[in-house]
C-alpha cells in the first residue's frame, strides 16, 4: 500500500509539471536548431567502417518505417555524396511490445 500512495504521488507531481510545461512534454520528439553543432573529430583517431548486416526479410518492412520516421523527424538524414569512411552496421532488437528497436 506504502507503494502504490508514492506512486500515486509521483504521478500527480508530474502532472502538474506537464500542465506546468505543456511544450516540454508533448508527444512527438523536439528539435533544437537554433545552435549549429561541430563535432571535433581527432584526426589521429582511425575511422570505423563495419560492413552491413543482412536485415531477415520478415524485418525489412519495419526497419525502413524506421528510417523513414527517423528522416521525417530530422534526426536522420540520407548519406548522398557517396561512401562515407564512417559506418556502422544496424543491430536490430525485438522491443517487449514486439516491436523493433
């Protein structure tokens, strides 16, 4: 019982917190592109470069769902200027929901 009142109380918290911050808890994922990034690479570090994985076929449907989520939200982006020196293999995973991860 002592569980479920702390429960309870963590739930209400957060509550208030979302109708506090409604922009901070919405649904679908945020973007911060008011900052531009550079990532300093060492140039001493040698690139990785794993060869892909075959996706089973019964995988391949939902994998590029993914992706094409992934580049709908801007957090991917199609590599179009040819090879690149860095990659690394996808490693799918079932997700308790059956879904992959």
């Amino acid at each position: 019982i002592i569980c479920d009142i702390e429960e309870t109380k963590k739930s209400i918290e957060l509550k208030k917190w979302k109708e506090k911050f409604p922009n901070v808890f919405r649904e679908e994922l945020g973007c911060l592109n008011c900052h531009e990034v550079k990532l300093e690479i060492d140039p001493n570090v040698k690139p990785t470069y794993l060869k892909h994985r075959r996706i089973p076929f019964h995988m391949q449907k939902e994998l590029s769902a993914i992706l094409k989520k992934g580049v709908e939200n801007g957090v991917l982006e199609k590599v179009v200027s040819g090879e690149t020196p860095w990659m690394l293999a996808a490693m799918l995973v079932p997700k308790a929901s059956g879904g992959l991860r």
